[in-house]
C-alpha cells in the first residue's frame, strides 16, 4: 500500500459511537480501571494513555501518518517546530559533544547552535560544500550529530542527501538528523538514504492553513525513546487539538504540495527575467546551481521561491507594501501565498555577515506559493514590482 494511502487511512480506533472522523480527545489525564492497572500502566508492564503531557489518541494517530509517509520506525511530536528541533539537540547531546551543521539553516536554529548550546559545552562546525571531503574534514573525535535543511531556509540550498548516507555508513555512531519541512515526506524521504531522524515543523505544510503550531521527529526507534524520555520530562507536547487538526491536514497534504510546486515552479519561471529583480532561486529552475541534485532527490521543487529585488531595503518596503493580495507574515506553507522579508524578520538575529554566508542581502525576497490561481499570484507580485519602481 503506498504510504500516502496509509496515512489516509490511519485512524484511532472507533468508539462505540461508530464515529466516520477521529473524535478530539480534550483531556488532560486518562482514568485506571483499579489501582493495579494504574501501577501497570506506570510501570510500562501495561500498554496503555497515562497523561496527555506523556501522549494521547490525537497525537498517536499524527504521529503514525507521518511515520507512515516518511517510512519511519516511530516518532514523537511537540509543541512546535522549534521545540522538535532543540530536542532532537538537547534529548540525544552531552556536554563536550559536537555537532556538524550545515551553514544554510532557520535563525532560530542558527541561534541554538552559536547562543545556547554552548552553554553547555556543545560545539558546531558549519560546512558550505556538497562534497563529501567537506563533510568528513570537519568530524572530530567528539562529532555526535551532523544536522541538515534541505532545500535550505531561505536561500534553498540544497544537500546531498545519498552523500551523507555513504558518510554514515563509515561513521555509524554519528547521528544524521534532517529538518524536511520545505520538501516534506510527499517530496523526498531522507530515511531511505540512511538519516535517523527527520523533523518538521508541522506548523508549515502539514498544517496548511496557518491554524495550529505543531513539530514533529520521526526516525530510529532507539533515539525516539530517548526523545520521549526528553518530552515527558520537561513538556513541550503537542496538544490533542492540534494534533486533530495537523493529522486532518496530512490527509490533503499530498496534493496540495503538488498544487504547491506546480505554481511555484510557474511563478519562478515567469520572474527569472523580470528586469526589477537580480535572481531568482527554485530547486527546480534549470538555472539553480543544484538543478540536477533537486531532480535526483526530489519529486519536485516545493513551494518556495526566493528572489532577490534591484534596489535594497527602500525598493523591498515599497514592493511589500504594495502587495493587494498576497499577505506580508513570517509564516509558509499556508493555502494562502505569503512574501517574507528574511533579513528584517526570520533571520534578522543573524549579523550581516552571517546573513551574507547564507546568501541573504537586504533584497531579499521569499515566497511561499499557495493554492490561488497562479495567474493572480504573477499578477500580484508583477504589479507590485511595477509600483514599486515607479514610486
């Protein structure tokens, strides 16, 4: 059965209501039968829901879709992206370990890397490069983890994903940890090349439609634990609601990142020649560095389209500003399409020349393409583009 018909039909087991759809289980303990049971339960003799802190029947059923659609052993959700993120770092690192990054990452994670880790004597080695050299000159003795995004925030770097799965297979103690957010599993599955954990930020595509905050890691079973240890100790669990909500989207997500791509790809392709804008970045333009990469690794480009306005941060205000349909918010992923402005909001954390490593200048923009007629995203980024430069 293909994965994207599992999640579909991955569902809590029916109550005797008979119901169609998962009911919403808003509760924040679960009753014992008789104090044996509880003590069972407790002392994991017994399968069974304790707390909704500890898991619930909502999260349960997100958490086997995603497992399903990325092919992966078991998995936990969280809060947030982010909080899925710092625990993957903080459930499965020590001090003195050291982890290998790639540079084109979120500034939140950027932060965690240069600002809280190393408070506790983790160390990060960035790398620029898709070569393997690259990637084996930076392990050290203490190298732990090696963490990745592909197709990168904002700039859409991409990194070889088949590449690092040979590396971890002369260094299997290192953990391979991806953040698959922009591509989702409908796109790429990094597991079958070798990766032991996969996260998203379950807030962007999964959710679709801008409604709840969610995370999510899937992966090796054994680290899962080790994360669940993690969660039920300190908290950042996904609420029963939102895990309602993000397993409903995930029934959807395979066509809307269709519908996604496609209008993304259209959008890219109509402003690479745009003589107010200097580049345009999409995995699948024949003109990005990584075109073939993208076709090796991808089933298509995804929903995002970076571009770089002539003129600066003045000429970027008036483009913003000018936009009648397409909404300014730090978000992506939505139904609805989106412009960011990078240096001045996800990434504005990051120095100067930091945001330059990753390819961030003051003009700088990123879209997320939604599900509107590709026609009238065009027209509302040409017209504002035109107005902006006759201001």
């Amino acid at each position: 059965m293909d994965n994207q018909t599992k999640a579909i039909r991955e569902q809590i087991a029916r109550s005797h209501y008979r119901e169609h759809s998962s009911p919403i289980y808003l509760t924040s303990s679960f009753i014992f039968d008789n104090a044996e049971q509880g003590r069972a339960i407790f002392a994991e003799e017994e399968i069974g829901q304790v707390y909704s802190r500890y898991g619930n029947p909502n999260t349960s059923e997100f958490i086997k879709k995603v497992c399903d659609m990325e092919g992966a052993e078991s998995g936990i959700a969280f809060a947030s992206g982010m909080a899925a993120i710092f625990a993957s770092f903080a459930a499965l690192l020590r001090s003195g370990d050291h982890i290998i990054s790639s540079r084109a990452i979120f500034g939140s994670t950027h932060q965690i890397f240069t600002e809280l880790l190393p408070r506790w004597g983790i160390q990060t080695t960035y790398v620029d490069s898709n070569t393997p050299e690259a990637w084996e000159n930076a392990i050290q003795d203490n190298t732990k983890m090696i963490f990745l995004e592909t197709p990168s925030n904002p700039g859409l770097e991409l990194f070889d994903l088949e590449m690092l799965g040979k590396i971890k297979l002369k260094y299997p103690h290192i953990i391979l940890n991806v953040d698959n957010c922009f591509a989702t599993p409908c796109l790429q599955t990094p597991i079958e090349h070798g990766f032991d954990l996969v996260s998203h930020s379950a807030t962007k595509y999964m959710d679709g439609q801008g409604r709840v905050l969610g995370g999510v890691i899937v992966g090796r079973k054994e680290l899962i634990e080790q994360l669940m240890f993690f969660v039920k100790n300190t908290g950042p669990t996904l609420s029963p609601f939102n895990a309602w909500v993000l397993s409903k989207g995930l029934e959807t997500l395979s066509l809307r990142m269709e519908r996604h791509s496609s209008n993304a790809l259209k959008v890219a392709l109509a402003l690479q020649n745009n003589k107010y804008i200097e580049l345009v970045s999409y995995p699948y333009l024949i003109s990005h560095p990584q075109y073939e990469l993208a076709k090796k690794q991808m089933k298509a480009g995804g929903g995002i389209v970076t571009f770089t306005i002539k003129g600066g941060y003045e000429k970027v205000k008036s483009f913003l500003d000018s936009l009648k349909m397409i909404l300014i918010t730090s978000n992506l992923g939505d139904s609805r399409t989106i412009a960011t402005h990078p240096a001045s909001t996800t990434h504005s954390k990051l120095n100067e020349n930091e945001r330059s490593q990753l390819g961030i200048t003051p003009g700088t923009i990123r879209i997320s393409v939604g599900l509107e007629a590709v026609e009238d995203i065009i027209a509302d980024i040409d017209q504002a583009l035109q107005v902006s430069n006759d201001y």
